[in-house]
C-alpha cells in the first residue's frame, strides 16, 4: 500500500516514516500544503496522513481541495490541535479520522489499517480467501492453517490482490503501490514476486490476464 505522510515537523516526519516502511508501507513525504496538493493531483494514494499547520497552505484547504476533485482516498488527520471545534471541522470536510499528537504509534498503525479495510469494502480484521488468510496487523500468512514466510514485498502484493478477488491489476499499477520516489525499481520486480507468491502459495492462486496483469480469482480456479 502506497500512502502519503504530509508533515512540516522533520523530526515527527522523519520518525513516522520509519514507522510505516518498517511496517510495509510505501510511503513518500511531503513538507508544506502547496506542495502536497500538487502531488495528490498527480498521484493515487491508499491513505493520506495530513498534518493541518502547514506551511504554504493549511492542511484543512489540502483536504478541501481534495474532496472537491471528488478524490475518496481515505484521510488521516494528524495534528496537534486538540479543540473540538477543530476536529468537527475536520471530519465535516471530508477526513476519515482524527488522532491527536502525541499519539503512541500502536495507535497511528491501527488506525491506519482501520481505514484501509474500510476503503477495500471490508470490515473483518484478517482477510481469508481461497485457503489462504492474512493479518494486516500480525503479517501473519496461513495457508489451510499452515504458517507461510513472505518477504515484505511477496506479503504487499498478495495484500493487494487479496483484499480485492477478482480486480485485475496491471504491473504499472502494482509498481505504484509498492513503491515510493526514492525506491528504484527494476523491470521484472513484480515478475518475481508474484513468481515467488506462487511458489508459496500455489502455482492457481493467482492468475494472469494475458496483455492485462494479475488478479486472484474470486472463486476456486
């Protein structure tokens, strides 16, 4: 999953984006408002975590913006201001949640995994499909209730394809979600990973839509 941290605090952003890339995510950082909006024009996001206070322009205007362009990713506000007039004025433009700084990371994780659920149309915490169940929360992966060890760009992907039976994804749409800027990205990357998903998991798991991508079939192969 691919999120973007807006932050204009080097020492919270720099610490929060440890956090999420050592849990899995793909994550790229933005400093001030102007700057983030202009990337949230050009690139899809799985989250956004927003700081309000920001430089050039203020995060409830990003997040204003945002929801104009009709743009539904889910939005996580993040920030110091604590008024309840503030956070009501938050959720009514269009964030997904509110957690104050500062928040204990445990938190910031499972919040963020709430609203990625959310957005995937589910509400269960482990997703199970076809034998095979993963827990965001755990990285836990059990085939018919046998544990498997995945790499943590082997479990990404299998997330992605799991969360959604039957959406077909292409490798450039794969690459988007793995990745963040600073990452460099080879050309048969997804190649050996679905390559070694299969291999783990089950040459049927997930099948290739010639000239399309990937997906894992919503019923048995």
């Amino acid at each position: 999953m691919r999120l973007l941290l807006v932050e204009d605090d080097v020492m919270i952003g720099e610490a929060v984006l440890d956090l999420l890339r050592a849990d899995g995510y793909a994550v790229d950082w933005v400093k001030d408002g102007a700057h983030a909006d202009e990337v949230l024009r050009e690139h899809g996001y799985d989250l956004l975590l927003l700081d309000l206070g920001l430089p050039t322009c203020d995060g409830l205007t990003v997040l204003e913006r945002l929801r104009a362009r009709k743009d539904r990713v889910p939005v996580l506000i993040a920030t110091a201001r604590d008024a309840l007039n503030q956070r009501v004025a938050g959720l009514d433009k269009g964030a997904d949640d509110y957690i104050i700084k500062p928040y204990e990371f445990d938190e910031l994780l499972a919040r963020i995994r709430a609203l990625l659920r959310r957005a995937a149309g589910r509400a269960e915490p482990v997703y199970e499909h076809l034998g095979v169940s993963i827990d965001p929360a755990t990285r836990e992966v059990l085939v018919r209730g046998q544990a498997v060890s995945l790499s943590a760009r082997e479990w990404s992907v299998l997330e992605l394809l799991l969360a959604r039976p039957g959406l077909v994804l292409s490798r450039k749409q794969l690459e988007d979600k793995l990745y963040s800027w600073r990452d460099e990205v080879s050309s048969n990357a997804v190649e050996v990973y679905i390559h070694g998903l299969r291999k783990k998991l089950g040459a049927e798991l997930i099948q290739n839509v010639r000239g399309v991508g990937y997906m894992m079939p919503k019923g048995a192969p």
